[in-house]
C-alpha cells in the first residue's frame, strides 16, 4: 500500500470514530523564550534523560514548520523548524528512494547533528505507522494512522504501544485544502492539550509549555507525518481530478 492509496474495502473502520467538535481555536498562554541563540547552554540536570539536541525544546510552547524551497521538486522536501521568535531550531529532510521506505525523514539540528528519526517501512499491512528514533537509534515511540471516513485520527504511543495523545481532526475525504485545525487530546478524549494547525505555507504546533521533551519530539514528529498523509492525499484527488 502506497503513501496515496486511501484503505481498501477489508480494512477495518471504526463504527464509533473519536469525537472531532473543533469549537475555538486552541493556543497555551504564549512565552517568548529568553532571546538567546538556538545554540544557548542549558542546565544539564534539567536535560537529564533527555537526548542531545532536545534542550532546545524546553522551552518552547510553539513550533512552526516551514518548507523550504528546493530545486529537486518530487525528490523529497525540506523544511526549517523555528521558535516563536523566528530562530531556527531544527532542519527536517525527506529522504525518497525507489523501493525505499514510504516514509523517510531526518530532524537535525543547526550543528547538523541529528535529533529525530521519522521512519515508515514498507508494508504489505494495511496499518500506517511511522516509528521516531532519537539520535542514537534508539526508538521513543510510534505514530499510527486510524481509518476512518468521519475523521483523521492518529494515536501517539510509547516504546511499550501505549498511547499518549492523540491527534484529531476533519477527515482527509473532506476538509484537507485551505487552513486546517487538528486538536491534540489526552488518550481519553477528555483534555486538549494542543494543536496542529496547517496553513497556507507552513504548519503551526502548539503545546503545554511544560509538556514532557519527548512528547513534544513526538508531537513534531507528528504534525511532519500527518504534513506528508496531507499532502499526498490532495495529490491524489488532483490526480484523479484530471483524469
């Protein structure tokens, strides 16, 4: 199953889908970071047991996702990850390979060391699941797409596939041109957390300022995959709109 096949008649569709009833856009009480560059020393206690190149997720409560232009269109895309400032923290790169994995991209930071791993292999399954590495190749957790025609839901999960938040929003059949909000929510629906939010040329994720470092490598992770299951999608229904 390719990144723009939509599920196949066998694959299982809920019959009662997570409720989606976005009512006002959802933002944390904004914090502007202390002005210091990107590359700014943290406390090594506070970073204890998390990764290199994580720190500078700690304080930050707001991502935005850009694309950057590239020359080789089709081969992959690019995109810098910036603060609420305008700094780059982060430079994300598809890696796209003939027989490859479906789904290939690495995080780096503006040292050029690598942080996160986004990785979907191909499969003969009808799953969608994408796993995030940290630098070392050590797994932090799982990304898994949930078909269903009312809604896009993905559910974030640990190293033990248990799940930690989950992302909902309108149905990829329906709302997926134009400016698109996408909640983040507690796994028992009851709390929203954060946000995802696609736009005209960049994406806008926002979350707890005191969320867990891994959770928000997670939550970026994320919001780059459900980027890619977007984008492929409006390719399709383009595609199918020509012929």
């Amino acid at each position: 199953m390719t990144s723009t096949d939509t599920p196949p008649a066998h694959t299982k569709v809920s019959d009662e889908p997570p409720s989606y009833n976005l009512i006002t856009p959802y933002a944390p009480p904004v914090t502007v970071p202390p002005s210091a560059p990107p590359g700014f020393q943290t406390d090594t206690a506070i970073m204890k047991g998390n990764s290199p190149g994580m720190e500078h997720l700690l304080q930050v409560n707001q991502l935005m996702v850009k694309e950057k232009f590239s020359v080789t269109q089709g081969l992959g895309f690019s995109f810098d990850v910036l603060n609420l400032v305008g700094q780059r923290l982060f430079q994300a790169e598809q890696n796209v390979v003939c027989c490859g994995p479906l789904y290939d991209v690495r995080i780096r930071d503006n040292s050029n060391n690598e942080v996160l791993h986004l990785l979907e292999n191909c499969s003969c399954t009808c799953t969608r699941e994408m796993e995030v590495h940290g630098p070392s190749g050590q797994l932090i957790g799982f990304v898994k797409v949930h078909w269903n025609r009312m809604v896009t839901h993905l559910s974030l999960m640990n190293t033990s596939r248990q799940v930690t938040l989950i992302v909902l929003g309108p149905s990829f059949q329906t709302s997926i041109f134009g400016n698109v909000s996408f909640e983040v929510k507690s796994p028992d629906e009851q709390h929203v957390v954060g946000m995802i939010r696609t736009e005209a040329d960049h994406l806008l994720l926002t979350f707890p300022l005191d969320l867990e470092v891994t959770m928000k490598a997670m939550l970026l992770g994320s919001s780059l995959y459900l980027e890619n299951l977007i984008k492929s999608k409006r390719k399709e229904l383009q595609r199918r709109a020509r012929d």
